[in-house]
C-alpha cells in the first residue's frame, strides 16, 4: 500500500473515531438531559454543551465528508466537460475551497485570541477558547483531508469517471 493511501487510511479512521466518540457522547448527554429533566432536575449545562457538541461533530464531520469526496459537490459538471478541462477544473476548485478553508482557519484563531480569559457561563471552568478551537482545528483537518484525497480526485478527473451516472447507462 503506498504511504498515501496508507495515511489517507489512518487519517480517515481517526476522524471516523472522533466522529463516533462525538456523536455517542451527544446522544448520551441528549438522554441524560432528557431523562433528568421528565425527574424534574434538568441540567443548567445541557443547552449549552450540547449545541457545543453539536458543533464540533459537524465541523469533524465535514472533514471526514471532505476526505470521503461525499461533501456538496458537482460532480457532474466536471464530468461534462470535455477531457482536456477536467483536471483544471479539479484544480481551480480545490485551490477556491482550500483557500477559504485556509482563511478559516486564520479567522478562528483570531476569534481564540479575543476570547482569551472567557469561560462558558454554565460551566465557568471550560474555557471558550477550547469550545471554539474546533474552528481553526476542524478548518485545518478540512484542508488536509481535501489534499490526501486531491491524487485520487485527479486520476478520476483524468479518467472521466461517472460518479451520477449508473454503470449500466455510462457510455465510457
């Protein structure tokens, strides 16, 4: 296996383990939250690190989507195109998308740097710059799951491959 495949194979599990650790601990503490409060003693946490929780599983969602190609794409429209513009069209579109996952990136540590000394008002002793570093983390795994995957998305290009289109109807 060469060494690409076998990061991009690691490199998914991991995110696939994040994935499933986040949305096991979400529908867990949606279940406590649930069940304490039908017992008349909610959690004064749960609104809170919920919608927190829900976040991160949706930004390590997104970069394990990314690394999968099964984000919101055209793919067809690349496979429209005539042979010769396939590969340039892959390429502009993943510096556009690389570009902004970069600014994203940026802009989340910048957003960590003002909330330097703020914690969460349900639990005063989880910082808000640990709740958000999800931004710049999840931007940055975005980025490197869309390059690990660039080598395969390029041979698809270069060989035409129809992703909407059954087998049985393609003509190539």
């Amino acid at each position: 296996m060469p060494v690409l495949a076998r990061l991009e194979f690691w490199f998914e599990r991991l995110l696939e383990l994040i994935v499933m650790l986040l949305t096991s601990s979400l529908a867990i503490v949606v279940l406590l939250a649930v069940i304490y409060r039908k017992a008349g003693a909610s959690f004064v946490w749960y609104d809170e690190v919920a919608s927190i929780m829900l976040a991160w599983l949706t930004y390590y969602g997104a970069a394990l989507a990314a690394l999968k190609r099964a984000h919101i794409g055209f793919p067809g429209v690349v496979e429209a195109m005539p042979p010769k513009w396939r590969v340039a069209a892959v390429i502009a579109g993943e510096i556009i998308i690389i570009g902004f996952f970069v600014v994203l990136a940026w802009v989340g540590w910048e957003v960590l740097l003002v909330l330097e000394g703020s914690y969460l008002i349900s639990l005063p002793t989880v910082s808000n710059q640990f709740t958000q570093s999800v931004i710049p983390i999840g931007a940055m795994l975005f980025v490197v799951a869309q390059l690990l995957s660039l080598p395969r998305t390029l041979e698809e290009a270069r060989r035409g491959l129809h992703h909407e289109i059954p087998p049985e109807l393609q003509d190539t």
